[in-house]
C-alpha cells in the first residue's frame, strides 16, 4: 500500500480548505478526532463483551450459616 507524500497531503489540505472553508476546519478536525476516539474504544471493548473462559473448575460457593431463631418474646 503506498504511502502519501508531503505534496499528496499539502494537496488533500488545500482541497480540504477550499472545500469546506477556514471557519469548518477546526469543527471537521475535532469531530475527526471524535471518531476515531470512539472507534479505538469500540474496539477495546469487543473484549469485554466476550465471556470469561471456562478452565472445567466448577465454581464454590460456601454453604449458608443454617438459620437461627429469634428467642420468643416475654411479656
């Protein structure tokens, strides 16, 4: 995949400023970056989705402490 040059990106800029203008630049830059942020962060979280491994343990629990009654209530 060839890569782009000085001149290819001054080229892609300048078209890119007489496309949109000076005033949009600056939104189109931030909300760019927004993007791609957000990208990165759905692809972190593809992981997580994912659930955990089982390695053939069966889990444990501990039994609950057997119910003990209340004293009756003296009058």
């Amino acid at each position: 995949m060839p890569r782009l040059g000085l001149g290819e990106i001054i080229v892609v800029l300048v078209l890119a400023l007489l496309f949109f203008g000076p005033s949009k630049l600056p939104q189109l830059g931030s909300s760019l970056g927004e993007a791609i942020k957000g990208f990165k962060k759905g692809l972190g979280g593809l992981d997580s989705d994912k659930p955990a491994p089982q390695n053939g343990a069966e889990t444990t629990t501990t039994p609950a402490a057997p119910a003990t009654k209340a004293p009756p209530p003296t009058a």
